[in-house]
C-alpha cells in the first residue's frame, strides 16, 4: 500500500500532505484506513468479506461510469485492487490504448 501511496494519483480530497498520516496509520497496522485514505473522502465503494479470507471491492470510477471490482485476502487488498483497476480504467479513458479492442481496459485486465 506504500507504492499505491506515491505511485496513484492523487484522490480527490487527499494531498500530499496527507501521505505522513497514511504511513502512520500503516506503521500502526490500520491498513484498511490507510486504504480508505488513499482512495479519498469522495470515493463510492463497497466492500464484502467472505470466508476463509476472500474479500471483495467494488468501486466506481470518479470520473465516468464504470464499475470495477478486486479481490484480495484482506478487505484493504480488495478495495487496493479495485481503486487500482479503477485508475486504469480512468487512463483508458484518456488514452487510446489499443484502437483494435473494444473491451474497455478493466475488462481486458480480468
């Protein structure tokens, strides 16, 4: 979550400013608030936990329309998956990435 903190852009709301905050909540093992502030006050998304450690996200792009969801084994793990796949599918959006595929990007990453 380290990475996600310096390599994402920044999400509405949060600054640079922000990131001693993040490491603090990470150094003290809150790693599902240190997610929740990296994805940002603005952020809609929701979470699932089943058994045996399978959690799942599901968030909504802050700019168009699309939903996108992640695994991981810890509900921080899932919502990082997810708010990644998102700011993928945020670039996707603002690149002609591949002219030949009509599968948006989130969706060639599954």
């Amino acid at each position: 979550m380290r990475e996600a903190l310096v390599l994402l852009p920044q999400a509405q709301g949060r600054s640079l400013a922000d990131a001693p905050a993040i490491e603090r909540m990470l150094d003290a093992g809150a790693a599902l608030s240190a997610m929740l502030a990296i994805v940002g006050p603005g952020a809609r998304f929701m979470l699932s936990c089943g058994e045996e450690q399978a959690c799942m996200a599901t968030v909504l792009a802050t700019d168009g329309p699309e939903e996108v969801t992640g695994d991981g084994r810890t509900p921080a793990l899932a919502l990082l998956a997810a708010h990644v796949s998102a700011c993928l599918a945020g670039l996707e959006r603002c690149v002609a990435l591949d002219e030949t595929s009509s599968a948006p990007l989130s969706a060639r990453l599954h």
